[in-house]
C-alpha cells in the first residue's frame, strides 16, 4: 500500500472569492478605465480638465454671482464688474416668447402650448396606454384646434378653393341648404372622387390600389373637416400670422417641419427604391434639387419669387410659405436617413415577408419600415435637432423667431447697456440647450430601449 503523505491536504469546500483590487473599483476604478486608460486619453482628460477650469468659473461668476437681479431699466446693468442683466430678460421675456401676438389673446397661444404638452408627454412614454388614440388626438385634432386659437378660424377656405380650384358643377351658382354652401361640397366630393380614382390606378402599379384609394379617401375627409372647422366663426379675434414671433414661430416651424417632413422622407426614401423608373426618377430629382441648395435660397425663393409664379391675386400666407420650404427641405434629408435604414435590412427579411403572402404595402409596414426606423433613429434625430436650430435662419425672410425678436429687443435704448447683448445671447444659449439636449437623451433612451445598438 502507498503511504499517505502526513503532508497533504484536500480542501473540503471552495476558497471565498477575494475582492478585487481597489484600484479597479469605484471611482478610481472607473477613472482609470474612462479617463486615464491610455496616455491620449490621460492627455485628453488633462486638457479637457484646463478647458473646465477655463470656462466654467468665469461662466457661473458672469451668469449667476456678478448678476443683476432687478431692476427697472439699464441704470441697474451698468457699472464696473456688472455680470449678466437679467432684469432685461424679465422684461422682455413676453416678447420673445409671444412676439408681437396681442396680450389680450396670449392666453390662447397658453392653452396651445398646455395641450401640446398634455398630448406629447403620452406619446414619448413607451408603455403608455392609448397610443392610438394619443396619436390621431396629437397628429389629426391638435393641429387643427392649435391653428383655430392662435389665427382665430374663419378664414373663408371655401370661397378661396373655390375660386382657384372649382370643378364643373351642375349647379349654376351658389347653392345653399342650412347655411351650407352646397355647390362647394359637391365640386369637394368630386375631387375627392378623381383623386381615389388616380391613387387607385397609380396603387394598382405596386399592388396596393386598394390602400392606395383608401390612403386618398382619408386624406380628403381630414382636408375637409379641417375646412369645416376653420369656416366655423368661434367668435375670436383673427390675428395675423405677421404678429406672431418669439419661441411661438420657432415651435411652429420646427414640429410642422418635423411632423410633415418625416412621413415625406419615408415616402421619397420608398419612391427612390422604387422599381417604377418614372416614380424613382421624380424622386431622385426632387431629393436632389432640395439637397442641393442651402435653406435661405429656399427661404428666399418661396417668400420672394413664389409670388411671381402664382396666379394673380394669389398671395399665400408669408409662414405658410416658410412652412412649406422647411418641410421639402428636411424631407430631402430624412429620405436619404430612411434610406439608408433600408439599405441596412437583410434581403431574407423581404424574402420572409413575401414568402408568407404579404403584399408590398404590408411587407413594408409590418417588417422592413419598422426595423428600418429603429437602425436610424440617432440619424433622424440628429436630423430634428438640425431643423430646430435652423428655424433661426427664417429671419432673413422678415419672420422674427425667437433668436430675432431677441435680436429686436437689443435696439430698445432702455436696456442699453454693455452687457445686455451677452445677457440674452446666454439665454438663447440656455433654452437652445434645453430643447436641443431633450431631443438628444430621448432618442439615447428610445434606442437602449429598442435596443438598436445590438450590444450584449
């Protein structure tokens, strides 16, 4: 027999795990793995540390420990070692939320503003309950009841479409039935007719002529209860759109950019792909010619020349026209975003959808759009944030956004002060920021949370 070793030793239970190095935990552990990993790193960090150093303290001292506080005019800002004049914000602060909208009536561009929060707060929460009804009240009745307040409604549509876009009627003039004009509805009914018609020839083309007509049908219908809606005399004052200014006209072209432009894009990034060469033509050209030229030519055109092309008497709306070149501009843009999500899918997702029975319009709905969408979220929210700091530019047309009527405001004599032009270009820093940073950490939420990343 072989002698056991009075020497050995068998553990009877597994050695408890060590903690790990304090040098690899906690705050140093996560300094050396973030900040001082490699020497450009440790590098970076230093001069980002001197930049810190640099410009944050003189920053607070300016913005918040030297400040003026109160004050009645630019008596109080003046004097030697003066920081930032806020009491000039406070005094303008209606003006460069308002613009020249009266003061009587700024409680209805409150109630917009109130209900657009009200409707957009369910839409950002994920598990939010109700999002399809969230959704046609935010998309479909919103706009409509935001563009009755702040304009006042009865702007007589009807006599306008009538003039310039009336079919042959049987009727010889105006008829009216209840104090509905009736001629109108029926040349309406008739032109909603011809365009199902052409969308279901043009649907027939891909497969989807029944979408297609539907899709056309249910356009028309919310064009015209729009038109009712504005018809109707709610009895408020009408306020032009040349007296609106401020953060109004800047929240106003940037969600009318952004919730017209996106379903375009997706349109164009469609048509591009298109097998139809007429139908991948139009939109390469039309991608394109709007990607090719900056934002103030198309400011400049529509405002300007538009004019010139357009029958006579036909002035449309000077915002209106901004409106319209913002949407085509950014939907050139976001068409090539969404493009290149489609160009990211796999062919055996198509190959998938087809192989069990759905046709083009589901296929691209229910499979590829979706996924599509998710890979480019960043993109297109890169894209949004471009959009809402490129509503500034509208300026150059004589439409004063926020970023204008604060430039007006500094020509007031009564706040003349060397300070005061520093003091309002940090707070449209500060509000430029907050609504610039709140797009950017939601998509980095939605993203984690759709987990577009693909990280494990």
């Amino acid at each position: 027999m072989t002698a056991v070793n009075e020497f050995s030793y068998v553990r009877a239970e597994l050695e408890a795990s060590r903690p790990p190095p304090g040098s690899q935990v906690g705050v140093v552990g996560w300094m050396r793995e973030n900040l001082f990993s490699s020497i450009l790193n440790t590098i970076l960090t230093i001069v980002g540390i001197a930049l810190v150093v640099l410009i944050v303290p003189p920053l607070v001292k300016f913005l918040l420990i030297d400040a003026v506080w109160t004050g009645q005019n630019r008596e109080a800002c003046l004097g030697p070692g003066v920081g930032a004049c806020w009491p000039f914000v406070h005094a303008k602060f209606g003006q460069f939320i308002y613009g020249f909208y009266p003061g009587s009536e700024r409680w209805r561009v409150n109630i917009v503003f109130a209900l657009g929060a009200i409707l957009l707060v369910p839409l950002l929460v994920l598990s939010w309950p109700g999002k399809r009804l969230n959704a046609i009240l935010f998309f479909a009745v919103y706009p409509v009841v935001a563009f009755i307040l702040l304009t006042g409604g009865n702007i007589n549509a009807k006599a306008f479409l009538l003039e310039r876009f009336g079919f042959v009627h049987p009727f010889t003039g105006d008829v009216m039935v209840m104090g509905v004009n009736l001629t109108f509805w029926v040349d309406y009914l008739l032109t909603t007719v011809i365009f199902m018609a052409l969308a279901w020839l043009v649907g027939s083309l891909v497969g989807a002529a029944k979408g297609a007509a539907q899709t056309a049908f249910w356009i028309f219908l919310a064009l015209g209860i729009v038109i009712f809606a504005c018809d109707i005399d709610f009895g408020l004052p009408h306020v032009e759109t040349r007296q609106w200014g401020g953060l109004l006209v800047t929240l106003v072209i940037a969600v009318t950019g952004i919730v017209t432009s996106l379903p375009l894009g997706i349109l164009l990034a469609l048509g591009r792909r298109s097998k139809m060469p007429i139908v991948r033509l139009l939109c390469v050209v039309f991608i394109e010619f709007w990607r090719g030229v900056p934002l103030i030519t198309v400011l400049f055109f529509a405002t300007y020349m538009l004019p010139l092309f357009l029958p006579a008497g036909t002035n449309p709306d000077g915002l209106l026209r901004a409106l319209v070149g913002v949407a085509l501009f950014s939907a050139a843009y976001l068409a090539e975003v969404v493009r290149g999500g489609l160009q990211a899918i796999p062919k055996g997702q198509y190959e998938g959808a087809m192989a069990v029975g759905l046709t083009w319009s589901q296929m691209m709905r229910l499979i590829v759009l979706p996924q599509a969408l998710t890979l480019v979220i960043p993109s297109i929210v890169n894209s949004f944030i471009s959009l809402f700091k490129d509503t500034t530019l509208v300026l150059i047309v004589a439409i004063f956004d926020f970023l204008g009527q604060l430039r007006a405001a500094f020509t007031d004599p009564n706040w003349a002060s060397p300070v005061t032009l520093y003091t309002g270009f940090a707070f449209a820093g500060i509000v430029y920021f907050l609504f610039c940073f709140g797009m950017s950490r939601y998509s980095l939420f939605v993203e984690r949370r759709l987990n577009t990343s693909h990280r494990h």
